[in-house]
C-alpha cells in the first residue's frame, strides 16, 4: 500500500513536534508500525516529477518531467532548452516534459506482471489518457482524473466525468478511502498494490464545515499554523489513513502488508486560506515550489511487519526515487533485465543500518513566481551538507552557490558558500557528474537578461503576508491596474489585456472597491481566455466579516480553458455591502488574459469598471 498525500509538509504532522494546532492520530498510530524518516526528501519541489520519480526509480532530471504541466493540452515526451527567458532572470528555464511516457516500466507494470491486482485510487496528474494509470500499468483507476487537484472542491458537488458523489456534503478522500477498501476485500485472497495518491492537502482550500468550526474555536493568532480550513484538511486526510489501517486490521492482512507513507513535496506555506497562509514549515525554510528544505522535505513512513522494527525513526537520507527498487528489494523481485535506478534500496536503514550512499540531488531548472523564489536551481545533499547551485546567477555567467549546514542550521539562514570554497568545489564536481549521468536538460544563460529589472535584495524572501514562521506582515505584491496578484500568480498588463500567469494550485487576483457598495445583490462581467485547467471562482468580502474571503461568500463558474475569449458573468449574492473581490480563474499552470472587468448591480448599474 503506498500513501502518498499532495503538498503535505514537514511540519503539517504531529510525527516531529512541530505543530500543536493540526491532529494526525492516525499517521502517529501508522508510525508505531514501522519506522519514521525525519529526513526524507521528495524528488522535486513539486509534485508531477515527484510522482513520475516514484513511479520509474529514475530522477526528474533524467525523466524531463521537471515541472507540473502533465494536465495541459500539449503533448511533450522529450525535454528542451529554451533560447531565451524573462528579462528578470539570468537563466533560461528548461521546457518540461508533460507526459509520463509509456516506454517506461513503472513500479505497477512490474507488481502487476509479478501477480498483484493494481489499483490507483486520487490524484495522478502524469497525463490523461494514453497516459492515464490505466495505460501504465494498474487495473484500477479512480476517479480517473487527469487534474492537478480535486475536480472542483473536495466536498460535493464535484465535477469528476463519470463519477458522482453516493451522498450529499461527500468528502472527496473519505469516498477514495471507501474505494480503496472496496479494492481491498476484493482481492484479500491474493496479492496487491494499492496506490492511494491523496488529493489532500492540495488546494483548493475547503473542507467540512463542522470540522473549519471546530479549528476556528481553536486559532492561535501568534501561530503560524493558524488556518482552521487547512486543519480541517489535515484531519479529513488523516481520517483516510486511519480508514485505510482499520481495513487491514479487519480482514487480517496487516501483517503480510508492506505500507509506505510519503509526500510529493513540501507544504504550501504561499497561499491564502482564512486570511492567513494555508500553512508554515517552520522551523524548514521555504515551501512547495522553491529548493530549500520546506519544499522537498517531508514526512515518510514504511510499516514492514517482521522485518522493521516499530515505532523505530531514522536519520538517514532518503529520496522518492528509492521506493521503487527498496520494494522489489522487500518482494524479491528482480529488476528486469537493464533495467537501473537513480534510486537506492533503502532496505539497510530499515534494519537500522547506515545507507552506502554518496549523495542525493535534485534538479528543478524552474523559477516559480512565489515568496522565497529561487532562480532555476540544482541541489545536493550529503552528510548533513546542502548546496544549492543556481545556474548562471553570479557575476560574469557564472554560478552561484548557497552553502548550508543543516546539523546547525536547519533553517537554511547562513550560507557558508564564501567560507568553504573547498567544500563547495567538491560538491559542485557531484552535481556535475548527476547532471552528465542524467543526460538532463539544462538552462542556459539568458540572452534578454536585463540588469535593470532585477531585484536580487528580495531573492529567497518571503514577500507576501503571512508566509514566513513569523505572523509578522510581510511585504505584498504592488497592485497592476488595480488588481493584486495573490497565491501563485504574477500580473501585468499587455495590450490591452491584463496578464496572469500561474504555478498552479491556487492562483488569484484581488481588487478592493473605493468604498462599499450600497447594493449587496451584484453581478461581475469579465472577458476572458487561459490555457490552464479546472474550474473558476469568484469571491467578495463584505463589509463587517470576517475573513474576507471564504467559500461561505464564493460561487464557482465553468471556465473554457481553449486559448479563446470568452465572456462571463457570475452574481455575487452579498449579504452586506461589497468591500473587495477576487477572481480565481483556474486551479493550475497557465496563462489568463482578462480584457474588461465590470461590476454591476443586478439591475445593470456599474459599480466599477476596470479596462487594461
């Protein structure tokens, strides 16, 4: 049984002490099993390389699935460079593969062509089909769904094809769990593989109400972990798990049951959720889409009755890539023929022994618009030792280096790069020999670059409110147009156009009205096209509540992700005067294009009118 959750972070568990607000019984009961990781590290920063790596053994480098674009329409089986990029940015970024390609033998084919029945139960998000679980090696495939994240909200209604909710208010992961348990029974009596890739915690952010009533009697403001949603979030997922054990336990198969436990990578510290971050990583710097260790490190956990011990923990390194030969290793099964691995059994630190392992690396030649950013990056570890090379950042064409001792400086706040040249020199001749062994795809240096609209001082800062450990006000992005770019977006305007571009996740833009509307019953019209994916939704913030925006004061809206414009109009059913509102036209990596912006009353006066 493999357990993989989405943007789950490293302090979003009770397993390290690191929280008092999230509750996670039943990962803790998981963890008296087996063994706990406490420095287990995802193979990327985001999630589809992560979960191509599980999948293959291999390096997102070697793979070429680099980024989370496996949801778009275009069909790339084989990375690229790129000529040019931004002028902002010394590098170039590589062009990502958006498929994960048949030719390879993934960990199902191999379980499945060794007797086990496959089934994937959540998300995949390594391409539809003919690239979908199904055309890679599992029987199964449930919702199949080829998104980023849950079709819609993770509490019905939901917008799967061909997949309803059995109830009202369902909860997208306590129905995986019911499927998966349903997989379960039918295969008691001989082997299997179930892969149950949470939707959980990837936004978007919602959850059941009692449970966000609950958390929210319990908020602690001086808490970075503050978010009632997400803590709800948290214990739905947890729920699962404990769903998923129980089952075990009562068809008796819980001795003879390998269970792994991992996150695709580190929390999403960047996004808004109640007014605050959804969560904090702290005492990690950084978070899902950036190098340092918020956003590749995180919880894991493998349960191997009779042969680990429980409630055991180890400090030895591992990475995703590892899972796939540590299991043919636990199943005595032989790799096929050629077949190799950038990964490592791990089945010594399960015994309790050291790794032969020089160094692990991670390639992510991407430079997402968010707090903490960092320029297109490769990193190794060793020993307690992390350096993090950013190609082409130093002076003359040359790389820049980021030094950190880890055993000291868990937090990534003093690189030691100008105090260690040696050290440097040594591991950079590492990353060098990972790269050439990898035959990766590299960025070049930027031929547009341009000085002037560099702004090296906020590189690796958190610029937004509320995304550092601290709940100290951060710096937030200036408005374009009168609109400010939130969670995973940047903004500008363009002929006449106002421009999003998103990561993916949760992208938004917010605008706040000059004073509160007399009307509360208001329609907003808006012009618009994407090459993103998932569906839009429209907030407002009314005046006298609080937080500004919630699902409570939200309406959904079919978005047509065709490249062409179209015209919308979604009513916003206020209560109180308006204050604000925000549009969140997607859930994925793409670019927007808005050319109007009007919000009327629901007799068709203007309130306001935004032309770009």
């Amino acid at each position: 049984m493999f357990i993989l959750a989405d943007d789950l972070g490293w302090s979003d568990t009770t397993l390290f002490g690191t929280t008092k607000f999230y509750k996670t019984p039943n990962i803790e009961r998981l963890a008296k099993r087996g063994m706990t990781f406490t420095r287990a590290y995802s193979s990327s920063p985001l999630c589809s390389p992560t979960r191509a790596s599980i999948l293959t053994g291999l390096s997102p480098a070697r793979t070429g699935i680099t980024t989370p674009n496996c949801h778009l329409p275009q069909v790339i089986l084989k990375a690229a460079t790129t000529p040019s990029g931004p002028a902002n940015h010394k590098a170039t970024f590589a062009a990502s593969v958006s498929r994960l390609d048949t030719k390879y033998y993934t960990l199902a084919e191999m379980l499945k062509d060794n007797g086990y029945a496959t089934g994937h139960f959540g998300k995949w998000h390594l391409g539809p089909a003919p690239y979908s679980p199904l055309e890679h090696g599992f029987n199964v495939d449930v919702p199949h769904w080829p998104g980023p994240g849950p079709a819609g909200s993770y509490v019905a209604p939901w917008k799967y094809p061909d997949f309803d909710a059995n109830t009202p208010d369902e909860h997208i992961e306590d129905r995986m769990a019911e499927e998966a348990v349903a997989f379960m029974e039918q295969h008691t009596a001989k082997p299997f593989f179930l892969n149950y890739w949470m939707f959980s915690v990837h936004a978007p952010f919602d959850a059941k109400k009692d449970l966000i009533a609950q958390y929210r009697k319990k908020v602690d403001p001086n808490d970075p972990q503050r978010s009632p949603t997400y803590a709800a979030m948290i214990e739905s997922m947890d729920d699962a798990v404990g769903t998923l054990l129980d089952t075990l336990d009562r068809l008796n198969i819980a001795d003879n049951t390998i269970i792994v436990f991992a996150s695709d990578n580190g929390g999403n510290m960047y996004n808004e959720v109640d007014g605050t971050t959804a969560t904090s990583n702290h005492p990690l710097r950084g978070g899902k889409a950036n190098m340092y260790e918020g956003g590749i490190r995180g919880p894991a956990i493998v349960a191997y009755p009779g042969m680990v011990e429980a409630g055991s923990r180890s400090d030895e390194v591992i990475q995703s890539s590892d899972f796939y030969p540590t299991l043919l290793e636990m199943l005595s099964i032989q790799p096929q023929p050629n077949q190799s691995f950038d990964g490592i059994s791990i089945m010594p630190a399960l015994e309790g022994k050291s790794l032969d392992r020089d160094a692990i690396f991670t390639y992510f030649p991407h430079s997402p618009p968010i707090p903490e950013w960092l320029p297109p990056s490769v990193s190794v570890h060793r020993g307690t030792w992390k350096l993090i090379r950013i190609f082409y950042g130093g002076d003359d064409g040359q790389h820049r280096y980021k030094l950190f001792d880890l055993q000291n400086d868990i937090g990534e706040q003093h690189n030691l790069a100008s105090k260690r040249p040696d050290l440097v020199m040594e591991l950079d001749a590492l990353i060098d020999g990972f790269l050439s062994d990898t035959n990766a795809v590299l960025p070049l240096p930027n031929p547009k670059f341009n000085a002037a609209t560099y702004q090296p001082e906020l590189e690796g800062k958190a610029q937004l409110k509320g995304e550092s450990s601290s709940p100290k006000k951060q710096r937030r992005a200036k408005p374009v147009a009168g609109w400010r770019p939130k969670g995973t977006t940047k903004l500008w305007t363009n002929n006449g156009l106002l421009v999003v571009t998103s990561t993916g996740g949760d992208p938004h833009i917010t605008a706040r009205l000059p004073k509160a509307t007399a009307a509360k019953r208001l329609v907003l019209h808006f012009t618009m096209s994407s090459d993103s994916s998932g569906p839009g939704q429209i907030f407002w913030q009314e005046q006298g509540v609080n937080p500004p925006f919630t699902a409570a004061r939200s309406k959904r809206f079919d978005v047509q992700h065709d490249r062409k414009m179209h015209t919308y109009s979604v009513p916003l059913p206020a209560q109180q005067p308006v204050l604000a509102v925000r549009i969140d036209p997607s859930s994925a990596v793409g670019t927007i294009k808005i050319s109007t912006v009007t919000l009327k009353t629901a007799g068709g006066k203007i309130i306001r009118k935004w032309n770009f």
